[in-house]
C-alpha cells in the first residue's frame, strides 16, 4: 500500500469515527435574483431551533447550483449580459481551470465555457463565486 492510499485510509477511518452517519448532504439552492435570496432567507428564519442549530454546526449544508444549471437570460446564449454588453467568452478544453485563470477572466470581465476535458478546482470554483465569473460546463 502506498504512502497516499495509507493516508486516505486513515482519513476515511476519522471521518467514520467522526461522522458516524458521513457527511451531512448538501441541499442545493438557487439564488440567481434578489428574490430568490429574500425566500431564502425567510425560510432559514422560519426553522425550529433544532434546525438552526443543524445549520449553524455545519450538520444541514447548503450548496449554490452551478451556473450552468441556473437559467440564461434572453439573449445570453453566446455571452453573459452585463449592462447590455455581452461579456466575452474563454473557452478552456482540457487541463486544470485553477484560481489563476479565474482572476484573469475577471480581470478581462470574461466567462468562461468548460469543455469535457477540462476540471474546475475547487479554489477555483470558490474565487469564480466571489468574483462574479461566470462559468458553464459541457456535458
């Protein structure tokens, strides 16, 4: 057994011991307009305390859907509207899509389309988030 699969193993035994039940799912939400937000919202305030606290230590999680699965505004469908300019378009084919090329897409206010051979970190899929970059993957 490698040193890696040695390694996994134990963290899979933490977790077991940890997480008797595996990790909590996440509930996938979208929140593409303010009042998707504003229901959101009104919903986390209308749980029991046992739910907000399942909320609050992390037991009930949420996850944005990804834009590729949020609606496209009319006239979108060749590049993202952004104050009645289309936003241009990167196209990535293969190889890792890392937090570098996500700060440059938003630097040059691009979005980007994924093609099957192309993977999305997961730092980048949080900077993408934080900055607004729209991203969308080919199946």
């Amino acid at each position: 057994m490698s040193e890696l699969e040695e390694l996994r193993a134990l963290v899979r035994e933490v977790i077991r011991d940890v997480l008797p039940k595996g990790l909590p799912a996440a509930e996938t939400v979208n929140l593409s307009t303010d009042e998707d937000l504003a229901v959101f919202v009104k919903r986390l305030l209308d749980l029991d305390p046992d739910q907000r606290e399942e909320v609050r230590s992390g037991r009930k999680r949420f996850r944005l859907a990804t834009s590729s699965a949020l609606p496209v505004p009319a006239g979108a469908a060749n590049g993202a509207e952004r104050d009645g300019e289309s936003a241009p378009v990167r196209r990535i084919e293969r190889g890792a899509v890392t937090e570098a090329v996500i700060n440059a897409a938003a630097r040059a206010g691009e979005r980007l389309v994924l093609g099957r051979g192309a993977v999305l970190t997961p730092l980048a899929r949080d900077r993408a988030r934080a900055s607004g970059v729209q991203i969308e993957k080919e199946r």
